[in-house]
C-alpha cells in the first residue's frame, strides 16, 4: 500500500534528464520530484527490472483541492 504525500506547492517542471542506452529486461523509471521537509528535492531516473506482461506507469502529481498528491509509480497490468 502506498502513503499518500502531499505537497502545498505546485510541483516543479521536470528536469531533462539524458536517458541512457537501453537495457535488455529493463525499464527507464523518469526521474521526479518529490516533496521532502517542506521543499521538492529532485530523484534521478534509474533503471529498474520490467515484469513480464505489465507496463510501468511512471510517478505523477495530481491536484487534490489545495493541495497535490503525489501518486507512485506502478506496475500495470
């Protein structure tokens, strides 16, 4: 189960990250900011081992009234 983190600041542009070659049997998570002691850090893309017969849907920043809600990233069948 994933904690919900909520941030009172609109989230950052993502930052243009160059993506590595591509490795067999893995998939690019994006890199994303994340709310941390009142202030967005930044979190690298890194490669991560795919799971056969689902797709990686990548972390986002939804609105939640005055807030945002960061949603994890997840595997999807």
């Amino acid at each position: 189960m994933a904690i919900n983190i909520y941030a009172t600041a609109p989230p950052l542009p993502l930052r243009v990250e160059t993506l590595p070659p591509p490795r067999v049997g893995y998939v690019w998570v994006p890199g994303d900011w994340r709310w941390s002691h009142h202030r967005y850090v930044w979190h690298r893309g890194y490669w991560m081992r795919e799971r056969g017969g689902y797709q990686y849907s990548p972390s986002r920043w939804d609105r939640d009234g005055e807030r945002w809600r960061y949603c994890h990233g997840r595997w999807d069948r």
